[in-house]
C-alpha cells in the first residue's frame, strides 16, 4: 500500500487574498509507516518538482503519534488534496 494516507496543503497557498509563496505540505503517513522516512520526502518532492517544476515546497511528515502545536495548526486550515482512505 502507499506509504501516506493522506497530503494536504496548508499555509499561504490555502488563503486565496494571499499569492506567491512556497508551497506547505503535510503529509500523514500510513498507519505503518515507511522505516526510511528521508527516502519518501525525497521521492515525494522529486515527484512534485516533475509536476510543478522548481518551486519552493515544505513537507512536513506526521506519523500520526506527533503532539506537536505545528502539525495541529496546520491541519486546521488544510485542505486535503490526496487521500489513501
């Protein structure tokens, strides 16, 4: 199966008054996730600068144990993009 379940978008790209700016994504991982984390984030954005070209892009990974204020923020005001489920 994938190794994320879901990639959502969040930050300045999610306001539309706001333009320009990198590009912030989140990604949830699967409930097992990839023992090579580094690996997917370098797939991951390899396959976004295909698409995109070269922009800036954040990836912010979250294995679904994380407590952190960030992740929480940020999922506030994604919006998904790609879901597994």
């Amino acid at each position: 199966g994938a190794a994320w379940q879901q990639i959502l978008l969040f930050g300045s790209r999610v306001n539309p008054e706001q333009t320009g700016g990198d590009i912030d994504l989140l990604i949830e991982l699967a409930a097992t996730p990839p023992a090579d984390t580094y690996r997917l984030t370098q797939q991951l954005r390899f396959a976004l600068e295909d698409e995109l070209g070269e922009r800036k892009i954040d990836l912010v990974l979250d294995d679904g144990h994380t407590t952190s204020p960030f992740c929480k923020l940020a999922r506030e005001h994604a919006v998904v993009l790609h879901s597994n489920t």
